[in-house]
C-alpha cells in the first residue's frame, strides 16, 4: 500500500470521530477542523515515533494530538487576549429564550464551563465509546480517575437541566 493510500485510510477511518471530539473540546466547529487537520498532519509526519506513545489505539493516539493541539492554542490565546475593563454581560438575550432554546444554551453553558480534562473524559466515553482504560492513557492519569471524571462531568451537566 502506497503512503497516500494508508494516510487516505487513517483519515478515512478516524477522521470524523477526531472531529467530533475536537468540537466537543472546542464548541467552535471551524476550529474543530482545524484541529483535525492538524492532528492528521502531526499524526502522519510523527508516524516513526507513534510507537513510543502511552497509548493502545491510534484512535486514542490521535486523541492526545487533538487535545494538545487544544490546549497549545488556548494557551496561545490567553496570551494574546486582552483584559478587558469590564466583564462582557453573558446573560441570555430575549431572542434566544423566545426561540426555546434557553434549555440547549444553558446545556452548552454548563458543558463549557466542566474542567477541560472532565469535558475531555465525558466525550471519550460518550462519544466514542472509549475505555476507561483508555481514557486514562490520553488523559495521563488512573483509570478510576476517569471514571470519576466521567461521572462527575455527568453530574454536572445533570444538576444543569434541574
């Protein structure tokens, strides 16, 4: 199989499960194919080293390129964001509680502001119906620390729509 052909499969095969990951990291669906492209691109010019990683599937090995890609551009963009004077006023606009879509905006409010590593956790598990086991590989840590990040997350979004 030629290299084009084996990177063609690879995207073909995980390209939209990274994606859908990336847009549960990031809500922004744009940014969300950005970052799969970039993990593909990383992916396959790191493909000599893929063996080294602490990970069992290429699926979680793409995984722990898309979140640090994540959290290198959110690190990025803290440091170039500027303080702002006044705190921007979030509260819903009548438009959007008219339209019926206060519950949905309240549900993505409170799955924004879960820790990173729970959202992370929750859209492995949920999503993409990963083990804890590896989950815990992408996310450096035990596997009952990600069950209890899964459940917690779960929790959390719960209470939300109570």
């Amino acid at each position: 199989m030629t290299e084009l052909a084996s990177f063609e499969a690879l995207w073909r095969r995980y390209a939209d499960d990274v994606r859908r990951f990336a847009v549960a990291l990031s809500g922004d669906p744009a940014m969300a194919d950005d970052l799969t492209a970039e993990t593909f691109l990383r992916c396959w010019t790191a493909r000599d080293r893929a063996g080294r990683e602490e990970v069992a599937s290429v699926k979680g090995y793409l995984f722990v390129i898309a979140r640090n890609l994540y959290l290198k551009g959110l690190s990025r963009a803290r440091r170039s964001e500027p303080i702002a004077a006044d705190p921007p006023d979030e509260s819903p606009s009548p438009e959007r509680r008219a339209a019926g879509r206060a519950e949905l905006l309240s549900l993505r409010g409170a799955w924004r502001r879960l820790p990173e590593a729970d959202r992370a956790a929750l859209a492995m598990r949920s999503f993409d119906g990963l083990a804890y086991e590896e989950i815990a590989r992408v996310l450096g840590i035990t596997p009952g620390a990600a069950r209890v990040k899964v459940h917690r997350a779960r929790l959390a979004l719960a209470q939300n729509r109570n």
